[in-house]
C-alpha cells in the first residue's frame, strides 16, 4: 500500500480530518502526516520528514498544499519520489518575507516570529530542476488569493497540470480534482512507486 506522506504549509500544523487527507484515504492510501512542530525553516521540515522514520525502499507519495507543496516537490526530486503539490510556493524566500515579525498559527493560535533570516534560509532549497521522469502532479487556483497560480503553471515542466477556476488558496473542494489524483496514482504514480525507489535508492 502507497504512503502519501503529508506537508502542511506555513504557521498550520498536522490537523484531524480535512478534505485533502480524506480524499487520498478514500483512494486507498494511507497518510503519514509531517509535523514541523511550528518550525518553519528547512531544517524544520526536513527533521519532520526524517522524524516519520520511513525506509529508502517504501513505496511513498509526497503531498503538500502552499509552502507544503514546495516540500512535496523539493523532497520529491532530492528523493526520486513522486509528488503531489497544490497551490505550491516557488520562491519562499521571497514570497514568506511579507511574513516577517510575529504571527499566530492557524492550527494552535500559538505564537510564533518569523525573521529575514529564516527567510534567506531557503535560497539554498530553491535552486534544483524536477527531473522530467519523475511523475508529478500540480494542482491550481485561478483564484488563489496568496499565490499568483501562474508562477507555479509556468514551472510545471513535464508534470501533470490541472487548473481549476476556483479553490483558493486552500482547495478545499477534492470534488473538482479528486479524479485526477486517483489517475494519477493509477497511471502517474502508483504502479512506478516500487521501481522509482528502488532504481534511485543508490543516489539517495
């Protein structure tokens, strides 16, 4: 069975049910959720990914929605495993500066500051090419209200595009893109998972 493993965004945390992780569960997969534990940084993320303790040879997914979908991606291509992302950030050293100073978590309430310097810190994450057999999927809003969609769409390289007219920033609304997923896991991702890890364990 196919773990999708499950990058929140920025200032949330690992939540109950949501229609995201209820949608890849009804497909059949189990989810594993990140929890950085309100550090945002790439060393934050990073130790959440490596905290699930998952082996090399695990047939593994990667999702994520906002700065989560930037760590599907990035993870995705350091790793070779496919990734689902939605609404991704591109450049979050850019676009988590409007960020800077204190903020409230949307998980928690807790509080917590977010400085230039943890911005700079993904400059380094920033720079790597998707390679263009590893399968992915991008998901869209036209009407995401804290991304510019196009920025994504433009990079999208050879992964599988859907652009939706509404959603937000959330896309909350699985019915409109569910049957994509379930597509993709079938043709896209599923049936490559095995061989991807094993073909790639070595560079990992």
């Amino acid at each position: 069975m196919t773990t999708v493993v499950y990058f929140h965004g920025f200032a949330s945390g690992p939540q109950g049910p949501s229609p995201k992780t209820d949608l890849i569960r009804a497909l059949g997969h189990d989810v594993a959720l990140i929890a950085t534990d309100g550090d945002y940084r790439p060393t934050g993320y990073r130790a959440a990914f490596a905290r699930l303790g998952l082996g090399p040879m695990a047939p593994l997914v990667l999702m994520g929605t906002s700065l989560g979908g930037f760590w599907a991606q990035r993870l995705g291509q350091e790793l070779g495993r496919p990734w689902i992302a939605l609404n991704p950030a591109i450049q979050p050293s850019q676009s988590l500066q409007r960020y800077i100073g204190p903020n409230t978590r949307f998980d928690t309430g807790g509080a917590f500051t977010w400085t230039a310097a943890d911005c700079a810190a993904y400059v380094a994450e920033e720079q790597f090419a998707l390679p263009s057999d590893l399968p992915g999927l991008l998901i869209l809003a036209e009407d995401d209200e804290v991304l510019d969609y196009r920025l994504a769409k433009d990079l999208a390289g050879s992964a599988r595009l859907v652009v939706l007219p509404r959603g937000g920033h959330q896309l909350h609304n699985t019915a409109d893109y569910g049957a994509a997923v379930d597509t993709f896991f079938r043709e896209g991702g599923k049936g490559d998972l095995a061989t991807n890890a094993q073909e790639r364990a070595s560079k990992i």
